[in-house]
C-alpha cells in the first residue's frame, strides 16, 4: 500500500462527524423526515448505512464495539425484508453486507448472519432464475436486473466478497458474463441496452431507451466485478472476453485525450447513429456517473487484462481531474454518490491500488475541500449522499487503511 500523506484535520473532521452520529434515536426521532429510504434496512440511507460507519471504525481501532452493536441491534429491528425488491442496497442482502463487516472483526454476528446469508443466496438464486427467463425471451434488461444499486451486479459483488470462488458467486458471475453477449445487434447496441430513461423507467425525453456507463446503473459496476473476479483467480468460462467485450464498447466511447480522458455517464440511440457525443455530455466527476466511478472500473480491468496502457488511460483521467479546478467545482456535494467524498475514495483505491504517487499528492487537497463543505450546515447523515459516508472517505484517507472485506464493495470501488 502506498504511503499518502493524511491531513491530521481529516482524522479530526471524521472523529466530529462520528461524534454526531453516535445516538441512533437522535438522528431521525421520528424516522427519515422524507420517509423515503427505508429505515432501518436501507444501506444508502437508513440505520444499517451508519451503521458500516461504526464498523468501519471500529474494525480499525477507532471505535466502540459497544457503539456499533447498539446501532446493529437498531438495524435488524422489525420484520427483515427477503421480497423480490431486496438488493444490495436494502433489506437482508444489505444487513448482511454489513454483518459479514462487523462479523469478521468482532467474532459476533456468526449465528445472524447465517440467516441473512441464506436469505441473500434464495433472493440471488431467484432474480437469476428470473434473469434467464428475460434473457430467453432476447428482451432487453430492465435496469433492476443487473445494476449495483437493485441488482445482480450488487449481489455477485456480495457473493464475491463473501465467499469468494462458490457455487452461488460462479452463478451470479455467469449470468453477468451471458449479459455482456456476444450479441449482433443490427442498431449497434450492447445487449446491456436499456429501454428505459434513467430513471428505471420509460420515459418520453428517452424514447429509444439508454446505454449506461456508471457505477450505480450501468455496465461499470458489472465490469469492476467480473475484473475483481479475474484478479481473484477465479476461473470462470467466458469471463475474460465479458471483461474485453465491456471495455471495447468503453474505448468506443471515451472521450478527450491520452492526458485527460473521460467517458460519458450514458448515451442515446441518436449518439449511436450519429457516431458523435457532444462535449457538453461530460458527466460530473461523481462515483455514480463520472470519472469516479469509470476510472476504477477501468483500471481495474486493466490490471484483470494485463493491459498497463488500460491502467495508465484510467489514472491519467483521475488525475487530470484532481487537478481541474473545473472538474471539481463541479462536485460542491459531500458525498459519496454526488460529491466529494465520492471522488476523494475512488482515488484513494486507485493510487493505493497501483502505487501511484502523483494521484495519491493530490488527496490532501481534495480532502480539504470536502472538510470545508462539511463545515456549511444542512447535510444528512446518511451513508450515500450524507456525512455518514463522508466520514468513511475521510476516516480512511486519514488511516491510510481500508481492511478487507472492504467497507466500499458496495461502491464496486473495491
């Protein structure tokens, strides 16, 4: 692991915002004001996403195991939901990703987390079961059924995380490598495609659906898991070419030059006809849709491929954009899916991943300017858009250290 430079004040700034999120009945009294992420069960939003905070903490000598099982026990209170919604990022996929964290620090949790486990492997098995039937019919995907956020992406990225080279993991796997093709299309379009806006949803501004890049919704997320896959060993018919096919279509696609590359977060069928993508289409460097989020999917190919010059394009456009003061006005969020905080991980996982001191000079400025925005008030606390997740980037820039399993495997960032 390459050695950053911290800032003491990003250890001090995780430290007061840890301090804020300590009581769980104080957060939301009465639940989220909005009463739209779920509480508990949401990762993004709900206790179970302040929870990792705690644990994270915790698993690395900065924290209070008494603390985080107060908020454990606040995650897994009520009925666990095990419907056909529950993903990576909600219900008892989500409480396990968590578990498995806490679990795998603290000797605790064994006996829970086998529950959830078995949940998390009957809900995969199912959403494969009903991945195949779509990918019989040669329908295109709904957005639901591969992506990070609601999808298998995320569920392959648990399995692989937590059990690594199984049955259940090979399975996920294998339907991620069936989605990437090969596939003739006579319009030009990756069998990722999308007849939806993205929202999930038709939607008239979209007319001939999408083909998205990012981490939370598009191909970027499949193609971080099958590299890591790749980069683990595991041996899996077809998963080299699903990896070469995905980034064949992201070449197509990059924009800019050698020096400071960049992808678009999506793109219509008139783009595809036209061949052209406009300058103007360039993506925020969030983790969601921007360089964030497709530079490490791309460096991580890179390293799955045994391509340096793949390895070197991806950082060179990380680079580029920590050093843009236009770039990064562009991030005036903390967070970890619009904002700073965002940005400030993904390049915290690829200068660490490669040992790359230019990225890893640019961290502590970058971290200043997340600790100043947090001082401005009226943030959340949630994990993916709040102080909960700023916390993390912060706390694990300052700590240089990031123990396995990775808290941001639900980022597809490691």
């Amino acid at each position: 692991m390459i050695a950053t430079t911290p800032l003491p004040a990003a250890l001090r700034a995780a430290d007061r915002l840890v301090h804020r999120l300590t009581d769980p009945a104080a957060i939301w009294p009465a639940g989220r004001p909005d009463g739209g992420r779920s509480w508990p069960q949401s990762l993004a939003g709900g206790a179970s996403g302040i929870t990792l905070l705690h644990i994270e903490r915790a698993r690395t000598g900065h924290g209070d195991w008494d603390l985080v099982h107060r908020w454990i026990t606040g995650s897994v209170a009520g009925e666990i939901s095990g419907a056909a919604n529950a993903n990576l990022y909600f219900g008892a996929p989500a409480l396990a990703f968590v578990l498995h964290r806490a679990a795998s620090a603290s000797g605790r949790y064994w006996p829970v987390l086998k529950r959830l486990d078995s949940a998390t492997t009957t809900i995969t098995r199912r959403r494969l079961e009903q991945a195949e039937h779509r990918l019989a019919t040669g329908r295109r995907p709904p957005m639901e059924e591969f992506d990070l956020i609601q999808g298998l992406s995320g569920l392959a990225a648990y399995h692989l995380s937590r059990y690594g080279d199984a049955d259940i993991t090979r399975a996920a796997l294998s339907y991620l490598v069936r989605l990437t093709g090969p596939h003739s299309d006579p319009d030009g379009l990756p069998p990722w495609w999308m007849d939806v806006a993205p929202t999930g949803a038709p939607g008239p501004d979209y007319p001939g659906g999408h083909g998205n890049f990012g981490l939370a919704h598009g191909i970027g997320a499949a193609l971080v898991i099958l590299s890591r896959a790749r980069i683990a060993g595991v041996a899996l018919p077809g998963l080299v070419e699903a990896i070469e096919r995905i980034c064949a279509w992201t070449d197509r696609w990059r924009q800019g030059d050698e020096s400071a590359p960049w992808w678009p977060g999506m793109i219509v069928t008139e783009q595809i006809a036209s061949g052209h993508l406009d300058p103007g289409l360039r993506p925020r460097p969030s983790w969601c849709y921007g360089v964030s989020g497709t530079a490490r999917a791309q460096q991580l190919a890179g390293l799955a491929l045994g391509d340096p010059a793949r390895v070197r394009t991806a950082e060179n456009a990380i680079l580029a954009t920590l050093r843009d003061p236009v770039q990064l006005g562009k991030l005036p969020d903390i967070g970890l899916c619009h904002g700073m905080a965002g940005l400030l991980q993904a390049a915290w996982r690829m200068a660490t991943e490669t040992g790359n001191t230019q990225i890893a000079a640019e961290l502590p400025g970058l971290a200043d300017r997340l600790i100043t925005a947090l001082d401005r008030p009226g943030h959340d606390p949630e994990l993916l858009d709040g102080t909960a997740g700023a916390a993390l980037a912060l706390h694990t820039f300052a700590t240089n250290h990031a123990p396995a399993p990775h808290w941001d495997t639900f980022l597809a960032l490691a």
